[in-house]
C-alpha cells in the first residue's frame, strides 16, 4: 500500500509545481498585457499560446472585463490558489493515511 501512497503523493507534488509554474507564467501574461511587446518575439508566443485557452474559457464562460480592464488572469489565479489548496492538499493526506 505504500506503493500507492508515494505515488499518490508524487501526483500531488508534481500537480502542485505545474500550477505554480502556470500561475507564474499567468502573471507574466498579465505583465506583457501592460505593455506592448513584439507579436512575433518566440517568448511572448509561448506565453500566449500557454495561457490564451484558459484565458479564452474563462472570458467565454464569465463576462470578466470591466471597463476594458480584463480580470480573467485573476480568476484564473484564484482558480489556482483554489486547486493547490484543495486537490494538492487532498491528495497529499490521502497520501499519509495510507501509509
């Protein structure tokens, strides 16, 4: 059963780095959106092309721009925190109990 739990808890740990490096590759979306960088620079694409479809869903779903300030990098965030907090910490005391 131990087994089962290290993997239980690699899930977790590798769940919980993925959302922290997508949550920081959010806030540089929302850093660039301040300025205006180069379209073609390969750095500011891969940002786009990694954020743009939870971005796109969540501006789809929720009408999140207020006077043309778009929040959905904020709920989007928040999501974030949400599953470290919840999923991340679920699956980490999951693990412990079966060990």
């Amino acid at each position: 059963m131990f087994i089962f739990a290290n993997f239980l808890n690699a899930i977790a740990s590798l769940l919980d780095i993925v959302l922290t490096i997508f949550m920081w590759v959010v806030i540089a979306r929302a850093i660039l959106s301040w300025v205006n960088p180069d379209p073609y620079n390969p750095i500011v694409r891969f940002i786009h092309n990694i954020t743009e479809p939870v971005l796109y869903r969540v501006r789809r779903l929720l009408p999140v721009s207020f006077g043309g300030i778009d929040i959905s990098p904020i709920l989007v965030f928040l999501a974030i925190i949400f599953l470290q907090t919840f999923v991340v910490k679920s699956l980490k005391m999951l693990a412990m109990r079966l060990l």
